[in-house]
C-alpha cells in the first residue's frame, strides 16, 4: 500500500492516466479537465494509506439501517443538532470528522462502503482498479454499508476524501440514499493538495432542496485550530 501511494505513482497518473480520462461527477456531466490544482500530478504523496479495509478493527461496526455510530442527537450551543457524517478510506478524513464532532458536541456518523476498500481499490496508478473504474463512470453509485437517519438534525457535515478532484462515487451513494431537505449542509474533504471545489460544485448541485452553508478542504493531519476556525466560520 505504501508504494502504491508513492510521489513517483501520482507523477504517473498525472503524465500517462489523466491525459487519457476525462473526469466526470456524479451528475454524470463528463468534464474536459481537471481545475490546475486537481491534477493529480500537483497534489503530495497521501500521508495515510492504510486501509480500513487493512485495519478492521479500527472500523466501527456496520449494519444497514441501524448506524451503530450513530447517537443520539444532543444540540450544540445554539441550540441546533448537528451531524458530522464522513466516508473515509485510509482514516485522514475519519480524524478531522471526529475532531470536528467532538467540537461542535456534534454527532458522528461513519458512512461505510458495502464492500470496503481494499488498498489494491484503492489503486489509482492502475486503469483497471475499483476506484479508478467506479471513478470513469458518472452512474457508478458503489454500495454503502449503512446510512445515517437525518430526521433529527438541523445540520449536516459531510466529509470525504478527494478522488480525482472530486468526492467518491460512493458519497453519491449517500446523498441519493438520505433525505438532506431542509438541512443546512456542509461539505469537508481531505486531499493530498486538491482543492475542495470541484468536489462542491457537484454536491451542492446534487441537494437543491438543502441549505449550502460552506466547504472546506483540509490537509490529512489538519490542526484542532484549523478545523475549529472553519467550524466558527460556518456559525452554527
Ligand atoms: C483513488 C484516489 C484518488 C485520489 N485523488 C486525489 C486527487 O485528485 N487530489 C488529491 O489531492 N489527492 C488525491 N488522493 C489523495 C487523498 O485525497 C488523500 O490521501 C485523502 O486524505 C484520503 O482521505 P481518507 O484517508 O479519509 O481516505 C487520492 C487518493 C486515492 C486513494
């Protein structure tokens, strides 16, 4: 896994696997090219690669309408009850997710693949890996696992990582699977170097009945004072 993640394998998915795919999101709107800060071949070696996949144990447990991480809803400090729900592969988001529930007295969800990642999935050097084929085809929605109840929440946090200058396929998934009308929604990832844009457009667009409040892309190991400065930006 180590090695699949080295500078050397993004310098080649850059020169020989992005100049032959046109990324393309959720919405299935085939796009002619990465924003210049989504190149694969700008962004830094990841600096977590282990797979949960390769670490069950560091995995909650999941269950298909029954979200084991789930607890219940308490409000924040204004009163709204808030939502810190992520997908995480090799565990960067997962941290700033907790980090972030865990200052807002907020909730936290783990949303988890159907069939989990495994680090050759996860291999985007490779055309012919999971991720890089759900990744080529805009109508790919890779099963979840479980999905949180969003009755009681006024608030959403959703967090990712960056796949291509995107959000996985399976986050699709998610918003399709939940029903985010009248939430206020937030949008967090992390990436290597990607921007959190590309990411956002397409969410957003996929929850026209929601309240769009922000995105955010934080570097894997983002600091308590980061995430605590960009949660106080959204003033929950
Ligand atoms: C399949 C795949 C594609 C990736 N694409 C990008 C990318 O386009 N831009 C980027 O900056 N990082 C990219 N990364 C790096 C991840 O965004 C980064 O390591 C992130 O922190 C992983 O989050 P996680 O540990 O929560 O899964 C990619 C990683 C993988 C596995």
């Amino acid at each position: 896994m180590q090695g699949m993640l080295t500078r050397r394998q993004f310098v080649f998915v850059s020169a020989a696997a992005l100049s032959a795919l046109a990324l393309s999101g959720c919405s299935g709107n085939a796009e002619q090219s990465p924003a210049p800060n989504e190149s694969l071949g700008s962004k830094p070696e990841p600096t977590s690669t282990a797979s949960a996949a390769d670490n069950p144990s560091s995995a909650p447990e999941a269950s298909v309408g029954a979200p084991s991480a789930q607890t219940a809803p308490q409000a924040n400090s204004s009163g709204g009850k808030i939502l810190v729900a992520c997908f995480s592969a090799t565990g960067n988001t997962r941290a700033v997710a907790q980090t972030a529930a865990a200052q807002l007295k907020a909730d936290y969800f783990e949303v988890e693949a159907a069939v989990p990642y495994s680090s050759k999935d996860l291999d985007y050097g490779d055309s012919s890996t999971r991720a890089t084929v759900e990744h080529n085809d805009p109508s790919a929605r890779p099963a979840i696992a479980n999905a949180p109840d969003l009755s009681a929440y006024d608030v959403v946090l959703i967090g990712h990582p960056i796949w291509w200058g995107k959000a996985p396929r399976l986050i699709c998934t998610l918003i399709e699977s939940v029903d985010f009308a009248g939430k206020k929604v937030a949008e967090f990832c992390t990436s290597g170097s990607s921007g959190v844009e590309g990411a956002a457009a397409e969410l957003e667009g996929m929850l026209p009945g929601a309240d769009w409040i922000g995105a955010k892309r934080f570097a894997a190991g983002a600091s308590d004072s980061d995430i605590a400065n960009w949660l106080d930006s959204l003033a929950l």
